[in-house]
C-alpha cells in the first residue's frame, strides 16, 4: 500500500459551475486525505510551467487562456496509490468519452474544459506539487484511515 500524494485542480471551469463541492466529496469520501487546499489564479509563468509538456501541441495557447481565465482550487491528496486512484476518479480527458462516474463522464462534454486536472505518476506529482504548493504541506491521519486503508 503505496502512500502517495498527488496535485488536484479544480480548473476554472469547475469553479464557475459550482462543482467544486461536488468534485471534492468524491476524493475525500473515497478516503483521500486534503492535505493542501486554496483558491488561486494562477500567473501565466505557473500556468506554463505546469502544462510544459504540452507547450508544442498546437491547443497550448488557448489551453494558458482558459487555467488562467478564472480562479481554480489547488488540492493536495494523500493516501494509498492516490495518483492512480485520482486519475480514475477524474476519468478520461474528453468528457464525452469518459467513463459514467467519472467526474469528467458525469459532468463535461469538452476536451478542454474538462474540469479537473489530476498528476499522471508520481513524479509527475512531485513536480506538481512543488510548483503549485512551494509553501508545503500539512502532514495529519484521518480518524477514518485505519477503518479505510485496509489490504
Ligand atoms: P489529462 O488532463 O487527461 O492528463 P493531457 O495531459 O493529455 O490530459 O492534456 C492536458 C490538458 O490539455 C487536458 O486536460 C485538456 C487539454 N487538451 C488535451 N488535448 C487537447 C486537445 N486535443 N484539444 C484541446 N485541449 C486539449
Ligand atoms: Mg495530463
């Protein structure tokens, strides 16, 4: 049982559709631990940086536009395997491919404005997190993780 942690957005979308609530319960009833939460909008230098990876691909410009369009909610997860699991919540990247119960399936029909961002691996994560939370995280134990966190 891999504790991990992973970056969460609640991209600008999210935010103006006032799905923040609703995308949050599902990590955290699903026993991920917040350990980093705040609402920001993001300067385009960290905009870049976080999608510098896709930098080449021809939706790059308006991809800065839209996360840096409007506030989005930074999350910090924690818990076992919480990279893959996020990404599973999350669902595929087109909404309108994306799997019923997925919170992309459930709510989007776009491929950009898709809603959330999860880390793809944990370094990935690694990298995220210090972009996005350089202040540091709040290291606790949830009441609830010896009841959840089971073999
Ligand atoms: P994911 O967010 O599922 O990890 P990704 O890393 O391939 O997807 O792409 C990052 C974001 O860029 C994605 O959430 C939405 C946007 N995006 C990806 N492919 C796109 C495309 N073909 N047209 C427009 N936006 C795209
Ligand atoms: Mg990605």
């Amino acid at each position: 049982m891999p504790v991990q942690r992973t970056l969460i957005l609640l991209k600008p979308d999210c935010v103006q559709r006032g799905l923040v609530s609703e995308a949050l319960s599902r990590f955290e009833r699903k026993g991920l631990r917040i350990v980093g939460m705040k609402l920001v909008k993001p300067t385009a230098e960290v905009a870049g940086k976080h999608y510098a990876e896709h930098s080449a691909r021809p939706f790059f410009p308006s991809l800065l536009e839209f996360i840096t369009s409007s506030p989005l909610v930074a999350l910090a997860l924690e818990g076992d395997s919480a990279v893959t699991v996020a990404r599973n919540i999350i669902g595929a990247t087109d909404g309108r491919a994306a799997a019923p119960g997925t919170i992309r399936g459930d709510f989007g029909l776009s491929k950009g404005n898709n809603l959330v961002h999860g880390s793809d691996s944990p370094e990935s994560a690694e990298r995220e997190l210090g972009l996005w939370f350089p202040e540091g995280l709040v290291s606790y134990q949830r009441a609830d993780t010896v009841w959840v966190e089971t073999p």
